[in-house]
C-alpha cells in the first residue's frame, strides 16, 4: 500500500475546516414572529405634527432702543434712595441743606424715571405675543412703575409749591408721596425681576 504524498496530506489537512464548515448547519433562520412584532412596533409610533414657527420678535429701531430699558431703570432707583437719605437727614436732624439737596435729588429722580418708563413701554411691544402669565406680569410692572412716576412728580410739585420749607400738612403730604414712591419702586421692581427671572424666582 502506499503512503500518502506529504503535499496531498498538508492539502487535506488546509482543506478539512472548510468542508467543515459546508457541511455544518446552515444561518439561522430568521423567526416567523419578528416581522411581525417590527410592524406592530411602526403601528404605535404616533405621529407627530409639525413644531409651531417662533414667535417673531420686533428688532427694528424702536426696539433697539426698548432694550436700554434694563440700564435705564436703576438711575431713577439710585436717585430715589439718594432722597430717602436726605429727606431722614432733613426731618430727623433737621439740616437745612439737606432739606435743600433733596429737592434737586428729587427733580433727578424724575428726569431719570422718564426715560426708563419711555424704554419700558416700547420694550412691552416684545411681550406682546407671550404667554398669558408674563403678559400679566408686564402690565402688573407697567402699572406700578407709572404710578411710582406720578408719585414722585406729586412730591416734586409740592417741595418746589413750598420753595423747599415744608412744614405741617404740607409736610404730612409730601411724606405721604414720597414714601409711596420708595414703595411702589422696590414693589415694581420685584415685578421686573419676575419678569426677567421667571414668575418663582423670589418665593413671594
């Protein structure tokens, strides 16, 4: 008998894998449920419309200047603290040069309230496709900062009707606005802030 040749030996020994391999079991077949659960996956996606367009917002020359708004504010705020200081130097210690600085602090105080509330209310055209929560906040802060306005003017009138002597029920009535004004800046402030920071930003 003869002896294998060594080269047909290692050829049969490369080709042993695949036969192998061509003889084994075939893929595995894929299972007759898993199209089925493939289409009943696509059933209950729901359809989603189109996103609503953004909210156009004017940016032309008015509203250019409506954006100042949030510099503009503090002026008024910083001169009304200025009165308040002078006005407890004046009544309580009863300097008569502050008694005389208030009023001029008093007259910036309006000049710089102008301004801001002119920014304010073209900054509100912004608002004026906004959620119904923030509009109500706008005219709440709009509502104040007008009559915060209009208190200091009355107080204005009143210091410069007395020519900066205010005394007895002149007096009682200048308080009276004056610390209205303080009042109503630091509520319609808080107002703003909602505005900027959100309606939950303070818990009060």
């Amino acid at each position: 008998m003869r002896t294998p040749s060594p080269r047909i030996a290692f050829l049969a020994l490369l080709a042993w894998p695949v036969l192998a391999l061509a003889d084994g079991p075939g893929p595995e077949e894929p299972r007759a449920g898993s199209a089925a659960e493939a289409i009943e996956e696509i059933d209950d996606v729901a359809e989603v419309g189109p996103a609503p367009a953004p909210v156009a917002v004017p940016d032309g020359p008015v509203a250019v200047v409506g954006k100042l708004h949030p510099a503009l504010v503090h002026l008024p705020i910083g001169w009304l603290v200025m009165v308040l200081l002078l006005d407890f130097g004046a009544f309580v210690f009863r300097r008569e040069a502050f008694e005389q600085w208030g009023v001029w602090a008093l007259g910036a105080t309006f000049l710089a309230a102008l301004p801001a509330v002119a920014t304010g209310l073209l900054r509100e055209d912004a608002f004026g496709s906004a959620p119904a929560e923030t509009a109500r906040l706008v005219s709440t802060h709009r509502t104040l900062m007008l009559a915060m306005t209009s208190a200091t003017a009355v107080a204005l009138a009143l210091r410069l009707a007395r020519r900066n002597r205010l005394r007895g029920a002149w007096k009682a009535a200048y308080l009276v606005f004056a610390l209205a004004a303080v009042g109503l800046v630091i509520v319609g402030g808080h107002w703003g802030g909602k505005i900027v920071f959100g309606a939950d930003h303070l818990p009060f």
